[in-house]
C-alpha cells in the first residue's frame, strides 16, 4: 500500500489502496487469482513490526518507504479496519526524513483496534515508536 502497488490477477488490475478492504478481507472475487503484484522500486525503505508474543502477529507493524514521488507510511495490525495509510507521519517525514521528525504527530487512537493484548492508546504510541525505527532502519 505504502508503494502505490498494483494487484495482478487473472481479471483485472487492482491497486493496492483498493485491494485491502477491512480486516482480513480483499477486493478478490472467489475465483480470482493474484498473477503478479507491481510497484515502483523505493530509494529506501523498511518494515517493523511490534508482535505479539504469542502469535507473531503484528500488533502493530509500519512499513516506510521513500521513493522519487515522497514518503509513504502504512500502517497494518492497528487499524479496526485492516491496513491503512497515516497522512500524518507522511507530512512529517516528507519535511524531514529523520525518526525525530515524527515526534509530536497525533495518532488517533479512535480508529485503532482495542483487544486484549493492547489498548487504542497503546497501539497509538506504538505507532510513533515503530515508525521512527522503521526511518532508522532506512
């Protein structure tokens, strides 16, 4: 999502901000089939994820990629629904692509997932922590 990319399948041609449509669910008919996915190659770029201990799965995890058009965040394991872009941090690392450049940038914490293993507010900050090592990472 955070590349622009594209969703090949046997039917059509799906960008990625599309394909994902909440948790766990796609824009995919029954009988399609992904053949290829596309997307521009990033001057930097980086994933990291905060699992969770006993499944793996991301709790939060924020990928970050730098590219000739701008930065780009994505978000995945937070949101309430699915994997989702933050304007926010964006506008942040666009201005300076530094960890420091995000301290200070709200997350809101309304539209993050709230179970036993984190709260909203907790995923919230983890948000700001995992993107800064993901820049770091860069």
């Amino acid at each position: 999502m955070a590349l622009d990319a594209t969703v090949h399948t046997d039917k059509r041609d799906i960008a990625a901000g599309d394909y994902f449509t909440g948790m766990f669910e796609t824009a995919l008919d029954e009988d399609e089939v992904i053949t290829a996915v596309s997307f521009p190659k990033p001057e930097a770029a980086s994933y990291v994820k905060f699992p969770n201990p006993a499944s793996r799965y991301a709790m939060v995890g924020v990928f970050v990629a730098k590219t000739n058009s701008g930065v780009a965040v994505a978000v995945t394991g937070a949101g309430q629904d699915g994997v989702f872009r933050h304007g926010g941090l964006e506008a942040a690392l666009n201005s300076s692509f530094s960890a420091e450049s995000v301290d200070g940038v709200a997350v809101d914490d309304s539209v993050l997932m709230s179970d036993m293993h984190a709260s909203a507010d907790y995923r919230a900050h983890l948000i700001t922590q995992m993107t800064k090592r993901a820049v770091a990472a860069c």
